[in-house]
C-alpha cells in the first residue's frame, strides 16, 4: 500500500503537528481513494494562527515595510509561483478532480494577481483636502486593516485564495487561511513558496480543518479585523452571522444561479460553445455556471438539437490527461447531490434528453462521474431552475421577447454572473443594465482577470474582489488634522 502524504499546519513560518494529533483523509475524486493526510484542527490551532498574525502585524519587520517594498514580495511570489505552476495544477488535481488542462491554466495565471497588485501596492494615495477652516492642514492616508482570515472552497482552491491574498499583502495587512477541508494540499504547498519569496514569519498562516472547529474560532476571534469567504449561501450566512457580532468586515462570494440567454440573432455556433462551456467546463463545479440556459422560442428546436450532439462528444475520464473534457466531482457527498437534484427535476416533469446519471465508461473507473446532463420542458419556478447544483446538469428554459427574456434571468435570489448571445449591438448594450447581477457576459462566457470587478448582487454575496477596488476592501482610511494657528481659540467651541 502506498504511504499517504501527510502535510502539518503553517503558523509563524513553522510546519506544526495539530492540537488534536488528528488528521483528515484527502481523497483523489478519480478514483475515490485517499492520497494524503490533512491535519485536523481546533480551536487552540485557531487562535494561534491568530496570534502569529497579530504579532506580525506590530513586528518591525513587516509594518515597517513602505508600500513599494511590500510590492516587491508580491512580485517575487509571482515569479516563484510561475516556476512552480506545473506541480501546483497536479497537487490541485488530484485534491479536487478538476482538469488537469483547466487547473494548470489556472496555476499559470496566479502570478498575473501577485504582479498586478505588487505594481498597485504604492499607488493607492492620500489626499490633501481643501478644507473649510482656517489655519489647518488636513490629509488621509491610507492603512492596512489588520489581522485578515480567509476561507475557500473546494473547486479552486488556489485561484480563489490568490483573489483575495494578493490584495490584502498589498495593503499590509497579514492572513489566516482556512481553505476546504477537501482540498488542502495545495493551500499547504503555498505556504512554502510564500516563505521561499521571504514573508516576514506569520504574514501567512495556514489552519485546516473542519468548519465548526476551526473555521468558527477564526470568524469570532476578537482580533481578527476582516473575514473573506467563498463557498454556499447557508455557510455564508451563518459566518455574516457571526463576524457582525464584534462588527468584522467582511466579503462574502457566494451561489449562483445564472441565466445564459441565446437570442434568435445570435451565431448559433458559437452560442452552443457558450452554453457548453458555461455548465459542462469543471464539470459544472463553478458560482458562475450558467445552469438556466434561456432560448429565444424561435430557434428553441433547432438550438437545443445542436447542443445536444456537441455535448455528446465531450470526453469524459481521467482529469490528468491533457485530452479530458469532463472530469470528475470532486466530492462524495456533492456527488450524491447532483444525482439527488436529476431524480427532483423528473418529478417536477422536467425531460432529462441528454445524460442524468452515473457513466458506465470503463475509463471512469471508480471516480465520482456524473453525466453531462441536459433538462428541457424546465419552468423557472422548478427547484432545478432555482437551487443551486453545482454540478453539469444544464436546465433549457424557452423565452418569447426580451422582457420575458429579462425576467426570467432576474427571478432567482441569486446574482453572481450572466450571459447573452446577440448580433444585435443595441441588444448587447441595453440588456446588461436591466440584468441583476454583478458580471455580464455578452458573446463570451466564464471570462476572468485580475483587472475587473467580481462578485455578486443579491443573495450571491457582499464586496467584490479584482481589479483596483479590491485593495481598498483590506484599507481604512484615516483623517489627519494638523493646526497651523499661532493661538488655540475657545475650547468650549467646536471648531
């Protein structure tokens, strides 16, 4: 039998053994067997991991860093990440089944994060104000906020952390992470390339683990500053709850439910490619899937016949294999979930005509596979078109006009990202406004840049990450009054 890699938590820039001496199987999706060992941690992990960033936070070493300095770092990690891509994507693999060709893309495009906000770490500036009384000099400047946790879920484990860690190290601040406790590794493996670019010790710290064990103690902990999560909206919630009880900021991203709409205008073509990607890519594992396809009536027929026959040619298999196009899910129980979710869309009286099952591909094996699968006849008013699946289960959903169109796409409480299909400019224009969400795709789908704005309207979440306005999110920012008059005037007097 083959000896499982255990990995050991990273606080203060130390490998530690887990409070409870316990750890947590890690299992390879494609073929249902474990291959590593993560720790299992507590409370006391918890609030140690806490105190190594607290302490770092007031360490010479790192507050004294200026802004171009910290940038620097960044830009370092950035390189060493680059170097280190191709063996991230496969620890990232095997943690959560993904494709190879997906997660070492993915890899690759980390130090993109690391290289823009180390660039924008020194550009983020005060302002002297103009103010209205005499004799005084008044500025902001802006400061990091502190001790700042971060949780992320199973599907992209390090894409999603990269999100918000390059900013808050921009900003100065230092982090706890907590990622899944399905997918750890690859956070772990981070930890060393963190330290590699020369960290300060407890600028990064690493605590795996269940929720309600460690994930809890992190969120209420007094001297954390500021929560950032991604996963679903009851853990969202239920985190939201518990920050604002000693008034954490905090940035939720969460579910999705989107609406891709294919318009009678549209290259039916490149339409179908759209749809396909937006589901059946990561096998359906990602907020942003567009899972309610909306199709113009008049070419309702004629459209669904296409995707139908694409779809049938995905490959399905092993995620290693370059060639892949559908891999597994990455999780028990998700697993049983998605067939849960097939079985309730027939009994509402959606037609399953594509897949809705396990696949009986020899190369499949023993993995977590579920069919790509397509419903049709699907009313939004169905839980299939309501809940969130989160796995390749696509519900067709016909449309007359665009206000029909429109409405359709806003009746969910979700509003993470959207899509359109059109060869009509002012369509392309106009019906972006009238969607709620917080990204709109228009001729493209699953489209993502460190440079633009992510995150939800709705129940899909708080903050946004990316782009220039995602640093500000790890600031506060503070006014200083300095007096120039020669004599104090009356004290009794507000000035």
């Amino acid at each position: 039998m083959t000896e499982l890699k255990k990995y050991e938590i990273f606080i203060n820039g130390e490998w530690k053994k887990p409070n409870s001496g316990e750890y947590l199987k890690s299992y390879y999706p494609f073929t249902g067997k474990e291959w590593a060992l993560i720790p299992r941690c507590n409370e006391t992990d918890a609030h140690l991991a806490v105190s190594a960033a607290k302490q770092a936070m007031e360490a010479d070493e790192w507050r004294s860093l200026n802004a171009t300095q910290r940038g620097h770092l960044l830009r370092r990690l950035g390189d060493i990440i680059e170097k280190n891509a191709d063996r991230l994507g496969k620890i990232e693999v095997q943690d959560n089944g993904k494709l190879i060709a997906e997660m070492g893309m993915q890899c690759k495009y980390l130090p993109q994060w690391f290289y823009y906000y180390g660039g924008l770490a020194d550009k983020i500036e005060g302002a002297v104000l103009p103010i209205d009384k005499p004799d005084t000099f008044t500025y902001t400047r802006h400061e990091p906020l502190g001790v700042c946790v971060m949780i992320t879920p199973w599907n992209s484990p390090l894409l999603l952390l990269t999100m918000k860690l390059a900013p808050a190290l921009a900003a100065g601040n230092a982090v706890v992470v907590k990622p899944s406790e399905f997918t750890s590794a690859s956070t772990l493996e981070l930890a060393n390339l963190v330290k590699e670019a020369g960290f300060p010790d407890g600028v990064f710290n690493v605590v795996t683990g269940y929720g309600p064990e460690v994930g809890e103690a992190l969120v209420t902990h007094p001297d954390v500053a500021r929560v950032a999560f991604t996963g679903g909206p009851m853990s969202g919630a239920n985190v939201y709850e518990k920050a604002a009880a000693s008034l954490k900021k905090v940035s939720l991203e969460l579910g999705g439910k989107s609406p891709n709409i294919v318009f009678d205008d549209c290259n039916i073509e490149n339409a179908v490619k759209g749809a396909i990607s937006g589901i059946f890519a990561a096998s359906g594992q990602t907020c942003i899937a567009g899972s309610r396809l909306l199709v113009q009536k008049t070419i309702h027929n004629e459209f669904t016949d296409k995707l139908v026959e694409f779809a049938k040619t995905a490959k399905i298999g092993d995620p290693m294999l370059p060639d892949t196009q559908v891999g597994p899910v990455t999780t028990q129980p998700q697993f049983q979930k998605i067939l849960g979710y097939m079985d309730i869309a027939r009994e509402d009286g959606a037609e399953c005509i594509l897949g809705g099952g396990r696949p009986t591909n020899p190369e499949c094996g023993d993995g977590w596979f579920v069919e790509p699968t397509i419903f049709a006849g699907v009313d939004n008013k169905m839980r299939i078109a309501q809940e969130e699946v989160f796995g390749p289960v696509l519900s067709i959903i016909p449309f007359e006009d665009e206000d029909e169109a429109v409405e359709i796409a806003n009746d969910v409480i979700y509003g993470l990202a959207s899509g359109i299909w059109t060869g009509d400019i002012r369509r392309a224009m106009e019906i972006p406004k009238r969607i709620k969400s917080g990204t709109v795709w228009v001729n493209t789908y699953r489209a993502l840049s460190y440079i633009a704005p992510f995150g939800g309207y709705k129940q899909s979440g708080l903050g946004r990450e990316n782009g220039q306005k995602a640093i500000e999110e790890y600031m506060q920012t503070k006014a200083v009054w300095i007096s120039t008059a020669k004599e104090t005037p009356n004290p009794f007097i507000m000035r």
